[in-house]
C-alpha cells in the first residue's frame, strides 16, 4: 500500500456551535440527519474529519458535505459512509483504505485522515 493522501484539520467546538446558531440551515448543509442529532462535540469532530477527508483527497467539484457521513462501529471507531462525488472521487484516485481518527478535548475538536492505494 501507498499513501496517496493525508488531511487533518482543528474546529474550535465553541465558535461551531455559534456558527450552527446563527445559520439554522448550516447543520442541514453540513451533517447527515444522523450526524445533526449527536453533541456539540461530536458535531464538531465530525465536521472535522469531513473537513480532513477533502484535504487528503483534493476537493472534487460537486461534492457535498452529505456526501461524507461519518459512523461508528460497535466499538465506537469511526470510519467514513460515502456516497455521490466523495465516493467517485476515492474510485477514481484508486483509494483502498481511508483511516480516520478523531479527538475532541477542551475547546477543539481535531481529526485526522490517511488515504491509501494499492
């Protein structure tokens, strides 16, 4: 295996949940149904990882924050759920493993994606 892409990015919880306050529609356009109904944090690091998957994997056009849900196993790892262009785009860059790891403590939320090929 190849590491074809790396992305990691911090939200600040507190200025997220302003920002989900003050734009009703954003939680909409951000997170899944199920995402939208977990806590202030895991909103966060959820949006977080979303945010590190795009940088690991370059943006394609037309993707949409739904099209990235982040779930959780029996255990409580997360992994990715794709659909539409975020699918498309790890089948066109030949991608057979995402990894993620998400944080949150204190006043951040962080996560961290490796994508892998081969």
């Amino acid at each position: 295996m190849s590491v074809r892409g790396i992305g990691v990015d911090v939200v600040d919880i507190e200025r997220f949940a302003v920002s989900l306050e003050r734009t009703p529609s954003l939680r909409q356009r951000l997170l899944t149904p199920a995402e939208a109904e977990l806590s202030i944090e895991s909103m966060a690091g959820r949006f977080a990882a979303k945010e590190a998957f795009v940088k690991a994997l370059r943006a394609p056009a037309g993707l949409s924050w739904t099209d990235i849900e982040v779930v959780t196993d029996d255990r409580g790892a997360p992994s990715f759920e794709l659909t539409g262009p975020a699918r498309a785009r790890v089948r066109d860059l030949g991608i057979t493993a995402l990894h993620l790891s998400i944080s949150h403590d204190g006043p951040v939320a962080t996560a961290f994606v490796v994508a892998e090929a081969g």
